[in-house]
C-alpha cells in the first residue's frame, strides 16, 4: 500500500479537521500517525495517510481542490516504500529547554550542536512569548542520544552555548516506563 | 505455573471490571504465582495485573525493587489482592508505556503518595504507604481491575507547555 505525507495549513477556525478528514474518507484513504496543531494564528495538519490503490499525487485528482478553495494550502508528498515506518531509535531520551531573550540563532545554534553530535530530535516547539519590548523566546524539544553519549555529556557541550547566547539551557532525562 | 501471555488491547478482558476475590482458594494462589512468574519472566516489567493475563479477579503484582527509579523506596514483591487506596497526596507525572498497549506512551499524572489496604498472598490484611514510582506503579496496575488503561489517564500532549489560557 502507497503512503503519502499531507501537509495542510490556514487561518484557524472550527471545522478545518471534519472537512479535510471528510474528504480522506470518501476517498478510501486511511490516517496512520498525525500531528496538528495551531502555529500563531495558523491551523497545521501534517498526517501520514495511506491508501490501497493510489499510488502517486495524481491518483488523487482534484479531491483536494475544496479545501483550496477555502484558503487552506495542500500539499502531498509520495513516500517512498518503508518511508512510513518508525525508525527504532536506541539511546537515553532526554528533553532540552532553552529560553532566554529573544534574539536571532537560538535555534539554529542549539540544533546545530545537536545535529553535529547524531542528537536526533523527534519533537521541537518554539514560541515567542513575553511583551513587545522584552521578548522571550523559549524552545523545547524532544531528543533521542546516540548510544554513546550521555545526557551530562550534553549539557556540558551546550553550557558554552549558554553563555555565548545569554540563555537558559536545561537538559534532562524523560522518565518513560513501562508497566 | 508459568508466565502467561501478556493481552493486547483491544482484548475485551483488559475493559473487564473485575471481581473482588471473596473466598481464598488454591485457583487464587495459582493466579498470584502466574502474576508473579508473568512479571519476573518479561524481565523489565514493574508490575501485572490479573486482567492483563486474562483474569478478572482484583489482583496485582508490583515490584519496582530491581528498576533504576524504584530502586531506594519500595516495599519489594507485592502481592495486592482486593486493593483499594484510602489516602492519596500530591502529583507526579511520569511518561507512561504498558505491556498491553504497544509502541505508544503518554503523560500521566497520579498521586506521588498512596496509602493502600489489601490482603497479601496469605489472606492477612495489610497497608502500605508507597511513594514515588511504586506508587505509580500501583496506580497503574489498580487501574487494569477497573478497566481503565493509562490511555484513559493521559493528562495532556507532550507539548503541553505552550498552552495555556489567553492573556
């Protein structure tokens, strides 16, 4: 079975989710894994859908075009086979906070260090909170660590960040447990 | 007596509300041990609940003994039948996966503290105050004699810290 990453987004209001999933269920398409949430004032789906017979974009005709027309943007993705299996990451899970003054590179600074150390992040949030003239930008993120290394490791590396960008940075580990 | 197979949901016993046990027999030793051999035998787990292995009496096992976060403060084997909580205090959240429910994991939050009155394997009552991840633990197992899966329980999306109430 072909799978398929769907990405849709606009201005927020009640209903987006019923009439995109409306259309999904006509079609015969199945929602595997799916994340939406509001972005400023903006709606974000992004979902991994499958179907038994389409195979590419252009099976789905204009089935699409609806949502066009109220002035959410589309846009479809052909996986590739396997593209929607969840890799098995191994190492500690952790959870990295980051907030401090708003200023430019928080982000990109942080995940580059990551990225640089196979830090492979599975979640990340930014939002800019605080009042026009005093800007707080906070991240959070979600990440698994190479076997080899540890969480004090990683916040040792990220402590001359801290003080370079002038931010808070917290690492810690996620407790998951299975019972 | 051995380890039994671990039910999956959606197996129907696992939404059972099970029955208190009210006369001690041999078939409820039987279970205790099948509870214990179940939990011991996965190797990771903390605790097992009858349902989880397909029956609907109240009784659970805990041990968190032998896991990183329980290690300083547990009881060690705990054999639960009937449980109930009496006093509960305080929150704690801790990311929570089960056996019966594969590849999926929440945020639960339960009480950090529990007192709990049950009978132990050879019918004499007890209470326990448990703290931390054994009261967790407890927690979670309670909840399967209720028909209740941490699913039930998520308190929020793991990216909760952006929402909040409008200013």
């Amino acid at each position: 079975m072909s799978h398929f990453a769907l990405t849709i987004i606009g201005r927020d209001r009640p209903g987006i989710v019923s009439q995109v999933t409306e259309i999904l269920y006509r079609l015969g398409c199945n929602i595997a894994d799916s994340s939406c949430s509001i972005l400023g004032g903006q709606f974000a789906m992004i979902l991994i859908i499958s179907h038994p017979e389409y195979t590419d974009r252009e099976s789905f005709g204009g089935a699409f075009a609806p949502l066009e027309e109220n002035n959410l943007s589309v846009f479809l993705r052909t996986l590739r086979p396997g593209g929607e299996k969840h890799p098995h990451l191994e190492g500690e899970l952790c959870m990295v906070s980051v907030y401090g003054s708003d200023k430019p590179g928080i982000v990109y600074r942080v995940t580059k260090e990551l990225g640089e150390r196979k830090v492979n992040i599975t979640d990340l949030n930014t939002k800019l909170i605080g009042s026009e003239e005093r800007p707080v930008y906070v991240m959070m993120l979600e990440a698994v660590l190479p076997p080899e290394l540890n969480i004090a490791e990683l916040e040792q590396t990220l402590k001359s960040l801290k003080n370079e960008l002038q931010v808070d940075i917290t690492v810690r580990a996620i407790e998951s447990v299975e019972l | 007596m051995a380890a039994r197979e671990i039910r999956i949901y959606p197996d129907p016993v696992l939404k059972t509300i099970c029955s208190p046990v009210t006369i001690p027999d041999d078939s409820l030793d039987a279970l205790v041990q099948d509870l214990l051999d179940t939990m011991y035998q996965s190797g990771h787990s903390v605790g097992v609940a009858a349902p989880q292995i397909g029956d609907t009496r109240r009784v659970v096992v805990v041990d968190v003994s032998a896991s990183k976060l329980g290690r300083d403060e547990n009881h060690g084997s705990l054999v639960m039948i009937n449980p109930e909580i009496l006093d509960r205090e305080g929150k704690k959240t801790m990311r929570e996966g089960c056996m019966s429910v594969p590849d999926y994991t929440g945020n639960v939050t339960r009480a950090e503290m529990v007192v709990v009155q049950f009978l132990d394997r050879q019918g004499r009552e007890q209470v326990i105050r448990a703290s931390g991840f054994e009261a967790v633990a407890i927690q979670h197992e309670m909840d399967h004699l209720d028909g209740n899966l941490f699913l039930d329980r998520v308190s929020n999306l793991k990216t909760d810290v952006f929402r909040r109430k409008k200013r």
